[in-house]
C-alpha cells in the first residue's frame, strides 16, 4: 500500500557505504545492492571491490563481502606511483573475487550478482565477468568475453533478459563508444559468439553508455503467440545535448531486434537532458530519472511517459522536500514498494553540481517518491482471466438462458428510509432482482470466499464466519426477518428454499451482476456506468477478488483520464465532477489508496 506523504526522506544506518564514484547498483524486491566504486575521499583515488545491501524497509546498510571485520586493509591505488593506503573498510583483492573497478555493471538474475567489465587500477579495462552467490556468500568467476571485446570496456549499459545478460555500448580504454552487442546465456554459462552492432542511423550513431543510456527489464510493447508478455528490455538515451533529443527502443533478445517507440519531444512535461538516467517500470509508465543541469536550475528530474496515452508526465517530487541544501545522485525503482527512490545526501555539506562533476554518489540518505501520489499506477496492466473468445461467448449464452443454473442470487438494497425492497405483503422479492446462476461455476471461480458462503452461511471483512438462523434448512424463519438480520449485519448469507438454494447479497441489482457476469466470461461489460463500477470495486474487495478488483481500477483510471479530458470544456464540468466524486468514494471505501489520491488531487 502506499505511503501517506507523497515524498518522505530517510538518513540511513548500520555500515553506510563512503562516497564512491562509478560505483554498480542492482535492486530486487527489498534490497540494494551497491559494489565497487572509487573512493572519493582517497587522495590516492583508492578504489574497492566491497559488496554492500540496503534493506529497503528498515533502512539499514550491511556489508555482504568481505565480511564486516574490525580490522583495517589495504586498498588498491589507481595512481602506478601511489604507494597502497591504509583506511577503514579497504581491503586487498583476492584471487576468488573480482578485482576493485568502477564504471562497471551490476545485474541481478536469481539469487546471483553479476559484475562485468569496468574500469580497473592504472586505467586498464575489464572484460571479466563473475557472479556473487548470495545463497554461499561467495564468488564465481565466469568464461571471460573473447574476440573484439577482449579488452574490455566501461561505462556500459547492462540488463538480464530472460535469461540473456545484454552489454550494450559503453567505452573502451581511450574513451570511445563501442557500438556493439554482447549476450551472455546465463543459463549455459557461454557467450554468444557473434558480435552484435547496433542498427544505423542518427540516434544509435552516437554510442550508448551509463552517461546518456540506461538499460531497462521490462515487458513494454511485445508479447508472444499466446498472448502472455515476453520479457524484453527498454533501451532510454538522450543522442543529442543540444535539442534535448531522446529515444526509446526496446530490445528483444536473443534475436536482439530493436523496435522504436515514438516519443512526443513537443509535450512540455518531456524530460531535458538527463545525464546518468536510470528508470524503471510501472504497469504503462516507463519512469525516467537523471542529473538536470542548467543555467537557471541544479537538480534531480524524475519524468514518466505513459506508453498507453504517449504521455508524459513530470513528478515535481521537489516541493515536498524541505531541504533546501542536498545532493541527490543517482535513483531506482523499488518494484516491490511501486516507489521511485532517490540516493544522494540530504544536507550535504557539498553542492550536488560539485558531486556530479566528481560523478560522487552518496548513500547516506535515500528520497522516496510514492509514485500513486502523481498519477503514477500499476493498475492500468491487462487484468483479465484467460477466457478465448468462443469461451466468453458460450459464459454469455449460459447466463442469459438461465439452463444450466441450480442456484439463485437474490440482489437487493435498502430503501433510502431503511425499508427492505418487497414487492409485496408475503416478501417476495421481485423477479428482476433475482439473478439464476451455476453453483459449479461460482465455487470454481470466486475460491474458498464462495466455499466459506456454502458451509458457514457468512463471511464479513475480516473473513470471520459467523453462523446465524435461518441459513440451515429446516428452520422456521420468514425470508423478510432474515433478510432484515442480512441488511443490519451487512452480510451475504444463503437461504435454503423449497426448490433451490439462494444466496443473498444487499447489493445492487447490476453491481451483482456485473459481479456474476465476470465469473461466466472473465469481462465487465463495455457499457457499465460509474455507478456500476464503483459497486463492483468495493464488492471486489469484500469478496476478495483481486484479478476483478484490478481490471476495476484500470476501468475506473479510464473514466479518470476522460473526465479530466471533458473539465477543460465549460457543459462538462458538471457531470465529469460527479464522476470524480463517485470514483472517489468508491476508492475511498475499496482501500484503493493510488486511486483516491489521483482523484483527490483534481
């Protein structure tokens, strides 16, 4: 769930790493892991190849390799003259870890670390690749690449893929862009012999590295015969400094075919120049963040572009930070949190502009963005049951006929003066109210919440059953007493009749059966109102049907995005505010806290 401040910031403790430059970061659920990096407070530019984990939900940094000891160690020096130095948490590299580098990459691919290139002591290139084992707390060092990359190279973009580590561009030791491709297939433990190049024209001409470039694991704009998304990669980079020009392209390995996605350069919330971008995923919102330097501001820029709506939007993160004096230098994306998260320091000591031309990185602080307080969700993913076509046909048959059904469901809702709804003397409730269901079909597709109804006769919110009279057979209580006793518990309860069984819900009438209507064919219909949907949100969520509760909110974000579009005319004010109001109670009562900030912002 979502935070309740839109940004908050967090001094972090236990082992802080010291201020690196080029050091590697990697992020999986709760953790960050940060390797390597060249110290900046050395005078004899000392660098490591130390092995650091942040827990993202207590905030406290650990030392994964070496292991923490109280003793000091030596350092490697960059400097062929520098005799080596003594500091705290400095040590000597062995022959069963990787040497110390910077400027190179970290990936993380089930359960393991891997590291490749970078650049090493006296300003030599690595071509090596290892793997730090987080189960055995060790490492392994991998087949080295061979052919043109044999010297290796730094300041590359890198990303898993499936099971394909990509290395795309970066330098070579005279600082030139390597415009090429490696694959390694994690899975064989090989390189993929032939060197890939990039495609031709102006915006892969320029070279690809960590300054302008960032490698993204996604499942944006591809997906596979059978239609589940296939794993692939989002490649950002700005080309051009001068025009702000950016592109996004996304990579599908182990062919490596790249496929353009057109980005609107004219949209005002499009991203400047972001220098060192990283980013991530949300649902249709690809997250871009970068150092933004110009004559009139310093600062770090986070932007979204929404690959649905072709969109941008910028998340002006800063007027919630009270801070006036920071340095934040480089961010991730905390899947796991669905939070945009910044590392710098917060009431640096120095001047974010003096740690960039350094290419510092502090990790005394971390800035979290929570993305839902700007619009920004995972909701608006597919959410739909595999149900072909022909399968969703024959639902819609099978409940409009009414032949297959043993069971009834009675919908009804309390009067505005508390009366209960009959439409006559004996309490019977009106056929249009009644809707005839399969009880097969509702046991197999809402779960153990329906199986809980058939034995227990109740199911609040907390899932607590509760047994009451008048749900067993035999018992002598009239259908408008018990009734009575449903709509003050607020409860759904069956009720045994002389003919068939019947479940009753205090909904309303076209909530249940949208509700009904999702379990035969896996769809809401196209046509259901707001009204409608804001019933079937707050439904889902007591009968605990989080693929239906989903596929709500993406349709309700939908409404959202229209309204917004209708209030910039004068006749739509009225009616679109009453939309606003409606989904906003809805979220409200469903719990769905990304919702009802978006829509109480406007």
């Amino acid at each position: 769930m979502s935070s309740s401040t839109p940004v908050s910031v967090h001094r972090l403790k236990g082992l802080v790493p010291p201020r690196l430059i080029g050091a590697a970061l990697a992020v999986h659920e709760n953790r960050l892991f940060v390797h390597g990096g060249k110290y900046a407070s050395s005078k004899t530019d000392a660098i490591s190849s130390a092995l650091y984990v942040l827990d993202l939900e207590s905030h406290v940094w650990s030392r994964l390799y070496p292991p923490t000891r109280s003793s000091t160690s030596t350092a490697v020096s960059l400097s062929s003259s520098s005799q080596p130095v003594t500091m705290h948490s400095f040590f000597h590299p062995t022959a069963d870890a990787p040497s110390p580098r910077f400027f190179h990459s970290l990936t993380y691919h089930k359960n393991r670390l891997y590291t490749y290139g970078g650049m090493k002591f006296r300003n030599a290139t690595a071509a090596d690749l290892w793997y730090f084992d987080l189960e055995l707390s060790s490492w392994v060092e991998l087949p080295a690449s061979s052919g043109d990359d044999s010297a290796g190279r730094w300041a590359h973009c890198a990303g898993v893929c499936g099971s394909t580590l990509v290395v795309l561009g970066g330098q070579d030791a005279d600082a030139n862009y390597m415009g090429d491709i490696l694959l390694f297939d994690l899975a064989r433990n090989v390189w993929e012999t032939q060197l890939r190049s990039l495609p031709s024209g102006d915006r892969y001409s320029v070279g690809f590295g960590v300054y302008r470039s960032t490698l993204i694991a996604s499942c944006v704009g591809d997906s596979s015969a059978a239609g589940k998304a296939r794993p692939n990669l989002v490649l950002f980079s700005n080309y051009n400094t001068e025009s702000s020009s950016m592109s996004l392209d996304v990579i599908s390995p182990p062919a490596v075919s790249f496929s353009h996605v057109p980005v609107s350069l004219a949209d005002t919330a499009a991203p400047p120049f972001l220098r060192f971008p990283t980013g991530g995923v949300l649902g249709d919102y690809i997250i871009m963040g970068g150092v933004y330097l110009s004559t009139a501001a310093q600062n770090y820029a986070v932007h979204a572009y929404n690959t649905r709506t072709k969109r941008w939007t910028q998340v002006q993160y800063q007027q919630h930070v009270r801070s006036a004096r920071s340095s934040w230098n480089t961010s991730f994306f905390s899947e796991a949190q669905s939070k945009y998260v910044l590392l710098g320091a917060d009431e640096s000591a120095t001047m974010m502009l003096d740690d960039y031309h350094e290419r510092i990185i502090n990790f005394s602080h971390m800035l979290e963005i929570d993305l839902a307080s700007f619009g920004i969700f995972a909701g608006r993913q597919s959410a739909a049951m595999s149900f072909s076509k022909a399968g969703q046909a024959l639902g819609q048959v099978a409940l409009k006929d009414g032949g297959f059904a043993d069971m009834e469901i009675v919908c009804f809702a309390p009067e505005a003066d508390g009366r209960t709804p009959f439409s006559d003397e004996k309490g019977v409730m009106p056929s249009t109210r009644r809707i005839s269901v399969n009880s097969r079909i509702l046991r197999e597709r809402w779960g153990s919440y329906y199986s809980v109804l058939e034995t227990a006769g109740e199911v609040d919110d907390s899932s607590v059953v509760e047994s009451m009279p008048g749900t067993r057979r035999g018992t002598t209580t009239t259908v408008e007493s018990f009734v009575s006793t449903v709509l003050e518990k607020r409860m759904y309860a069956p009720f045994e009749e002389t003919e068939r069984r019947v479940l009753f819900m205090p909904e309303r009438y076209e909530v249940v059966r949208e509700l009904v209507g999702w379990f035969y064919t896996g769809t809401i219909a196209e046509e259901s109102d707001v009204r409608t949907l804001s019933g079937l949100l707050v439904l889902s969520r007591r009968c605990q049907i989080g693929l239906l509760r989903a596929r709500v909110v993406e349709r309700l974000e939908e409404m959202v995005d229209e309204a917004l579009a209708q209030r910039a005319s004068t006749e739509g004010v009225s009616r679109e505010g009453e939309v606003l109001r409606r989904i906003y109670y809805a979220a409200a009562g469903a719990g769905e806290v990304g919702l009802l900030k978006r829509v109480g912002g406007v």
